[in-house]
C-alpha cells in the first residue's frame, strides 16, 4: 500500500464519488486525510474470496470486477466498476470474510479507506449512511434481476439483455448515427462469465447480432447500433 497522499488533491475527487457527494468540504477534507491509493496491474487480484475484510476501495481510474472463481477455473462476473463506483463495504458492514474476489481489468488506481474510518462515518455522517443504502438497495435490485435472467432468459435473451445493461451502465454518448460504444476493455469470455454461458456461444450470438444489423464488432470494442432491436431480442 501506497503512502497517504496530500489531502487537498483528493478532495475535488472524492466529490465526484457518489458515495461522498453528501459531505460537506470539512467532511472531504477529513475523509481525504485517512485515505491512501493503491494501484493495480491489469489483471492482478485486489483481494480474494475469503479474506478477511479490512479496507473499502474505490475506484478513481480504470475498471474491477467482481467474481466468484471455481475450481475449474472458470469465473461467474458478478459486476463491472469503474471510476466513481466502491466495493468492499459488505465485509465492512458485518465482519465477515470478503464474499467475492476483485480483480484488476486493466492498469487501475483506487483510493483506500480503512475499516475504521469508513465506520466513523457511517456513524457519523447521516449523509454517507443514506448514500450507502441507496447503493445497497440498487445492488439488491440488479442481482435480483440478473437472477431473473438466469432463470427465464435462454442464452439469447441473456446476452441481449445484458449488452443493454451495459450500453445503459457504461456505455459511452451516442454517436452521430445513434450508435452507443460499450466500456472496455470487454472480451468474449467476459461476456460468457456475465451470463453464464461459453465464450463459443458468445462468439457465434455476437455473430448473430451483427448479421442483424444490432451492433458492430470493433478489434477491441462492441459498439450498439440498434438498442431497441436488442431490447426486442432480450424478451423473444
């Protein structure tokens, strides 16, 4: 873990972090004083399922996600994080091991926050506590309808259904002709993870989508030329 950092360079920042956004400047100025950053390479794991939970991590540059790793190696990618957005609080929140593994996307930076800071101001700040909750109940809510898709949605379904999300999430503003370029990096076989299929499906499904005219494969992006043609997908 890095050094602390000089507080006054954090604090525009933490602004910008929904989380925080309730914080008044002393509040920022003294949330910014106990954080540190700590940076990881594309691919290199934040922490591991199982491990004991003491920080909360956001993240300011780059991209995490969040898996359930299996013996056999494969991987379930419970969610995708990019700046602005925390994880870690749950294990924060209740003293239990870490529920999920973190691992770097690719080159990221995220800011630290120790286990008792981060309790300071949960109790102390009403603000941070009902920001806290809001991203819980969210979290509860998009879980629930991933589970939703699992269970009603075939593989086609799935994949339409999640590229939606992720041009909803992450996708960046649309283009002159409509098109909505997703967030990278974003490979097969993390699309395959995210729904609960082999990349072979996803390979051939993209193929598919393609030929239809609902979005366009780039060397290292998938770019979405008909939304709603794949809203229409999702629910055949």
């Amino acid at each position: 873990m890095r050094p602390m950092v000089d507080s006054g360079s954090m604090t525009d920042a933490l602004a910008g972090v929904p989380l925080f956004a309730g914080l008044d400047e002393e509040g920022l100025a003294g949330l910014a004083r106990g954080m540190r950053v700590r940076r990881f390479r594309r691919g290199e794991t934040v922490f591991h399922v199982g491990d004991p939970g003491d920080a909360l991590f956001i993240v300011m540059a780059g991209s995490i996600k969040i898996t359930l790793p299996a013996d056999t190696g494969e991987e379930a990618i419970l969610a995708t994080l990019r700046p602005g957005d925390f994880f870690g609080e749950l294990a924060l929140l209740d003293g239990a091991p870490r529920s999920a593994t973190a691992v770097a996307i690719e080159p990221t930076e995220t800011w630290v926050l120790a286990r008792e800071g981060f309790r300071e101001l949960i109790a102390s700040q009403p603000q941070m506590r009902e920001a806290l909750l809001a991203t819980l109940a969210a979290e509860v809510r998009r879980l629930t309808s991933h589970v939703e898709e699992l269970h009603f949605l075939d593989i086609t379904g799935r994949l339409a259904s999640r590229l939606v999300r992720l041009a909803a999430e992450s996708g960046s503003s649309r283009g002159a002709d409509g098109s909505i370029r997703l967030a990278g990096p974003l490979t097969q076989g993390d699309l395959a993870a995210m729904i609960g299929c082999t990349r072979q499906s996803v390979n051939k499904l993209l193929g598919l989508f393609s030929d239809d005219g609902l979005l366009r494969l780039e060397r290292d992006r998938i770019v979405v030329i008909d939304l709603d043609g794949l809203k229409r997908a999702a629910h055949r």
